[in-house]
C-alpha cells in the first residue's frame, strides 16, 4: 500500500466512513427514480446495460462499469432512458430493497445503488475538496478492474444470500467499493493542490503520515522534512503550495479533529485528552479547541450528552 493510501485510510477511519447497499437489481425498462436531495452521498453503478443520470438540468449516460458519487448529497434522477418517466425514488428504493432476488433480464440496465456517509462534525478539509459529483468510467475494463469484480460479486452474493451477517458483510464490501471508486478518480484527476494532492505526493505524504501518526507527540519541521527527504526550506515551502496550508497549521487540525473525536466518543478526561493530541497543558489545548471550534471542550461534550 502506498503512503497516500495509508494517509486516506487515516481520514477515513477518523471521520467513520460507513456505506450501505439498497440492492442490486435487475430494472424494468422504463424505470425512473427521482431522488431528493439527502445527508448521505448517493452511489450508483452501472452493472449491465445502460442507464441516464439527470442532475443540474443535465443528462450523463452511464454504460455498464460507469459508477457516480454525490457526496453532498444533490438531488438527481436515474432513469433507463432521457424520456422515461420518474417515480418518488425513496418509496420506490423501498420497494425494491424489500424485493427478494434480483428478479429476470428483460432488457432494461442492472443496477448496483446505495450510499456512503461519514461523521460531518469531524470536517476534514479533504471532504470540502470533493466535487459535488464523481463519475467514474468503465470500472470492469481498467486497472484494478478485478477488485472492481471480486467485491461487486461479494456484494451480490451476500445480498441475496441469507447466511447470519450478510447485510454486514455486504455493507463493508460498500465501503470498499467508495474507496476503491475514490482512488480510481484521482488517478485519473492528479488534484495539483489540497489534500488530496498532498496525498498524491509521495514525499508531501510521508510527512503527512508522520503526523497522522505522531500527533500525541512534539513534531517540529525538522522531524517532518526528514520524513519527506527534503531540506526544511524546502519542505516548509513545497508543503504550503500543496497544501495550501503551512505544516503547523495542518497538525493543528488534525490533532483538534483527533480531540473532538475523543470528545464525543469516549469518556477519557480534558486532561487525558490534552495529553494525547500533544498540548503541554490544558490552557494552550483549551485555547486551541475553541479558537478552532468556538466553545470549550467540556462545552461541547456536555451539549453531546445533553
């Protein structure tokens, strides 16, 4: 696995990205679904035939291997055709979640829908990057074309399976599948500046490991150049233009977005908690919680229990 890897796995863990699959269905040609706008991140994909997204005022067809992502949750319609008509899509996402099977071929697309969710109190600046739509082509005939078959085979199997556990299993292959849509599109966009481009980095993103990692710790430029392989000037320099950030600014929010997290799941003391995103003392970490989230921490978990 790649540093950028590890560095996307470290947000994800942190902000508990979670996604679940409706169903895998074979359509009836003419279906339409039209779908409000949600708090998740829709997620289609494309298995066998064809199918039209309308989002905006704007047709895109999608082909089988085609997936899209919504993260921001924006309404949009998924119709077999430009001209077929639309139902309510969350009454008609019940009715084919309730379905059993995948029910006969008969001509219209075979269709893999569900969405994908994380905590969006813990706002890391990687999910602000995100457009508000993903679309990634021909995943069964790229590479990495083969994890893209093993886990929609897995999902399909423990949807229509009825072993103990099978929702579980097929909702972590989901999870599997957004990351694995995710990787696919930077691959394919080489994002020049944000998150997600010092990820990409290799030398930016051992750095970014380093404090992912090491955040209960001092961390200095010293130690975070050597992890990059480059001079202090250097670094400072090349992981602000990146970044858009200075280093010591993004440790900061990563350790503030580890205490919030404690904060709200956990019942270690301010204390406890000072000491292991890496303040000195109470006061400074304190300080830093409400500049960067305007009350205190024992504020904020008391509105949590309350």
């Amino acid at each position: 696995m790649s540093a950028s890897d590890d560095a996307l796995s470290d947000v994800l863990r942190m902000v508990r990205l979670r996604a679940c699959i409706y169903f895998i269905k074979n359509m009836a040609p003419g279906w339409g679904l039209d779908m409000p706008a949600s708090a998740h991140g829709p997620l289609h994909m494309v298995l066998e035939g064809r199918a039209v997204l309308r989002v905006w005022g704007r047709d895109l067809v999608l082909e089988a291997g085609d997936a899209v992502l919504l993260p921001r949750g924006a309404p949009h319609e998924m119709r077999d055709t430009s001209a077929a008509r639309v139902a309510p899509g969350l009454q008609a996402m019940q009715a084919l979640s309730s379905e059993a099977g995948e029910g006969p071929r008969q001509g219209g697309a075979r269709m893999l829908c569900g969405h994908f969710e994380w905590d969006g109190t813990l706002d890391h600046p990687l999910f602000a990057e995100l457009p508000e739509l993903i679309v990634v082509r021909d995943v069964f005939n790229r590479d990495g074309a083969a994890l893209f078959r093993t886990v929609v085979d897995l999902i399909t199997s423990e949807q229509t399976g009825e072993a103990p556990g099978a929702r579980a299993v097929a909702d972590r292959m989901a999870e599997v599948l957004f990351v694995s849509l995710l990787r696919a599109w930077l691959a394919a966009h080489e994002p020049v500046q944000g998150v997600l481009a010092t990820m990409r980095d290799s030398r930016l993103s051992r750095a970014l490991c380093y404090m992912h990692a090491h955040h209960a710790e001092p961390v200095d430029l010293s130690r975070l150049s050597q992890e990059a392989g480059m001079s202090r000037t250097a670094f400072a320099t090349r992981f602000h233009e990146v970044m858009g950030l200075p280093p010591a600014s993004y440790l900061t929010e990563w350790r503030m977005l580890q205490a919030r997290r404690m904060l709200t799941r956990s019942e270690r003391s301010i204390s406890e908690i000072t000491d292991a995103v890496g303040y000195g003392s109470d006061a400074a970490f304190v300080r830093a919680f409400k500049r960067r989230f305007g009350q205190t921490p024992a504020r904020l978990r008391r509105m949590g229990a309350a």
